[in-house]
C-alpha cells in the first residue's frame, strides 16, 4: 500500500551553490517549509555555503605555509558546514517550523569515522544507532533536524572530513537509518545531464539513471556525485537530483536508482571462453572504417565483449560461444585489403574476470598487485582493460578457478 503524503520520510541536502546568498538560502529554507506543510518528515544536509570550503583551505595552507596536521585542517574547514547549519536553522525556525542543527561537538552527533582525516570513512554501525538514537526522535515530534553534511568525528571526538563527495554521504547514511522515502539533492544543475554543458552544446537531462551506470560518470570531471559517496546510497531509497532554481522540493530532476557493491570482488564474467583477435598495421586508428568493418562482422558472427586499440594495433575480445572460424578469416580478408593493417594472430580459450566494486580505483597499486600475484603462480595475462570502479582481465580459460581466487585475494589483501 502507498504511503500517503503524511506518511512520507525525505532527506534532502543543498549543495553549497544553493546556499551561496542569503536569497538562495532563504529559498532553500522555505522549500522545506513547504514541504514541511504537507505533513512531509524532512531532515535537511547542508554544504558550506558557496565557496566557503575553498576559502578556508587556500587561507589555511597559505597561512601555515603547508606545514598544518590533516587533523587540524579538518577542524578549521568544518567550520563553513557548521556556520551552515546554524543559519538554514535558524532561518527555518524564523519561517515558522520548528527546527534544530547538529554539530560535530554535540554528544548526539550522528556521523562517527575512523581517523583518516580528510579522507575520513564511516563506521556505518556507530552511524546508524546515533541516527536511530538522535535524528529519528526529533523528526517524529515534527522537528526539522539539519546536519552538517562533509564533517564526521572519531570515537575520541576529533572532527573529520569525508573527503569528496562527503555531503552526499552524509545524506545518504542518513537517509538509510531513517528508513527514509527519498533522498533530494538539491544542486546547481537541472539533474544529471547527458554531456558536461561545460564541453558540448545542448546536453539534456536524463529523467533516470542507474548508479550502476553512473559510477562509470562519477569522477569524469563533470559535476556528478563522486563515487565514493555513491558506495553508500541505499539500495531502496531513490535519489532525486533537482536544480535549487525553482525553490520547490517536488520538482523533477534525474532519478538514480539501484545501488552498488561496496566491497571489491571478481567474477567469472562470462560463461563461454573467449577468443582475442589482434590486428597490427601502421596509423590504423587514423582509419576509422577499418575498426567499423571488423566491430561489424564481430556483431555477426559472435558477441564481443572488450576492445583495445592504439594507432598501430587493435584487440577484440570474441565470445566463443560459436564456431569462430568465419570470423577469424573475416577478419584476414579485412586486415589483407587495408593498407594499414598487415597481419592477424588469434589466442583462443581464455577466460574474462571482472574486478569490480566502488573505491577500486583509489586502491593503490591494485593492478600492480594482482599482476604480481597472478605471475608469481604461473599465470600469464593476455589482457587487461579498465574503466572506473572495474577491471577486466584476461586468462587462459584452463586456470580460471585458480586465477579467480587469487584475484578475490588480492583485493581482500589490498583493503
């Protein structure tokens, strides 16, 4: 049975570009006001406001000539999410609903970390009874409770940052032991968009997106939520990025569903083994029919699961659940008929192992290690290609037990 609207339970945050004037903080505000009105339970995260953060961390560098402790500078830069949501508070309560702030300093701060300061992570148990013990009670006597969003603080009480992102982590612990409905991530942006309006002309919003699909965006450059912070959103709970513009809680954005794995793993990604066909030549990517042509009879004769090329060579990587023979001599009679290509080989029977989960590529040294781990058991890679939050590797289909375990030991091991 639906909720109705009484019933509904939101966490929303403002990113620091919502907040960045006292006209946009006033509409801000009054969002939740309105929404509030509706019998909605709302908790609200709140950013720095604008350029706060970025203030604090050139004047603290600058003025300590870069010699200031992690520790220290945590503490100086928690003080633009903690002047935050002491004015969103405030504000509310002057609008007419009633509200109260949380500080790191407080006994009934929700978010505890570990001390790895400026990068700090939850301890997502601690997190979720101080919720469960702190947050819950004060929204269910119809009090808006705002977070300081970014800021965390260690057993002994030493404030932490979460590194970046950190807002949206907040907000989606948050929202986890809440149990809420929806989370609302109120930006800059009309939502997720199909390309960085920075770098092309007339992007468009995306109504929806997997996060499965959007880790792939994350640390692209464009202004997406940061995967770190995507590890933690709820498998539940939809997230809905709006634009602050239009005041309104309720307004359409992009939707983010699903939810991803938060430890690293690997797995047998497919079932049949695998072909890799290489084409050497000379300027063949300066030749983009010749890729067209091969990609072409690949999609044919098979199903092909990876590609790597460089301006003298290409590798496809062919299921070989079917007979691959008039693929193979397809391949001949294109790389025969360029000038830029010269000769094909093929390596038959091998194995494709995905590595995957959010925070593999801030691993260091990962690929490193598993090459070595693989190698010191004998076993060679044919190939390797990777894109954020997954590694695809390549071996001989004969050691794919032996070579599976190895790898989910060295990402066990890398933690």
């Amino acid at each position: 049975m639906d909720k109705t609207t009484s019933d509904r339970k939101i966490v929303v945050k403002f990113g620091g570009s919502s907040l960045a004037d006292h006209e946009r903080l006033q509409k801000a505000a009054l969002a939740v006001v309105n929404e509030a009105k509706k019998g909605t339970r709302v908790a609200v995260v709140v950013s720095a406001m604008g350029k706060t953060t970025d203030v604090l961390l050139t004047t603290a560098k600058n003025a300590s000539k870069g010699k200031l402790q992690k520790k220290d500078l945590d503490d100086i830069l928690s003080m633009g999410e903690r002047t935050s949501i002491r004015m969103f508070s405030a504000t509310l309560n002057a609008n007419g609903v009633e509200s109260c702030y949380f500080d790191p300093t407080d006994k009934s701060w929700p978010i505890i970390t570990d001390d790895s300061f400026q990068n700090a992570n939850p301890i997502r148990k601690d997190c979720e009874r101080n919720i469960s013990d702190c947050i819950l009670p004060v929204m269910d006597r119809g009090v808006i409770p705002v977070v300081a969003g970014f800021l965390g603080k260690t057993k002994d009480g030493k404030i932490t940052t979460l590194g970046r992102g950190g807002s949206d982590t907040t907000a989606f612990i948050l929202a986890e032991a809440l149990g809420a409905d929806e989370i609302v991530i109120v930006t800059d942006a009309d939502g997720i968009m199909s390309g960085d309006p920075k770098v092309v002309s007339n992007p468009q919003r995306l109504k929806e997106i997997d996060v499965k699909t959007l880790v792939g965006l994350a640390d692209s450059g464009a202004k997406f939520i940061h995967s770190k912070a995507l590890k933690y959103k709820p498998e539940g709970i939809d997230v809905r990025v709006i634009n602050s513009v239009h005041g309104d809680l309720s307004k359409e954005g992009t939707v983010i569903t699903g939810a991803l794995a938060s430890d690293l793993d690997a797995e047998i990604a497919h079932t049949f083994p695998v072909a890799e066909i290489t084409v050497i030549g000379n300027g063949i990517s300066a030749n983009p029919q010749i890729i067209q042509e091969m990609v072409e009879k690949t999609k044919q004769q098979s199903t092909l699961l990876g590609m790597s090329m460089n301006t003298n060579s290409v590798i496809l990587y062919v299921s070989q659940e079917k007979n691959l023979d008039t693929l193979f001599n397809q391949i001949h009679e294109i790389t025969k008929s360029n000038k830029e290509t010269i000769a094909m080989a093929v390596k038959k029977d091998l194995v494709f192992i995905q590595t995957s989960g959010v925070g593999l590529e801030e691993t260091h040294g990962i690929i490193g290690k598993i090459s070595e781990d693989l190698r010191v058991k004998g076993i060679n890679i044919s190939g390797i290609l990777t894109i954020t939050s997954s590694i695809l590797l390549f071996v001989d289909w004969s050691e794919r037990e032996k070579a599976l375990a190895l790898i989910k030991n060295s990402l066990r091991t890398s933690k």
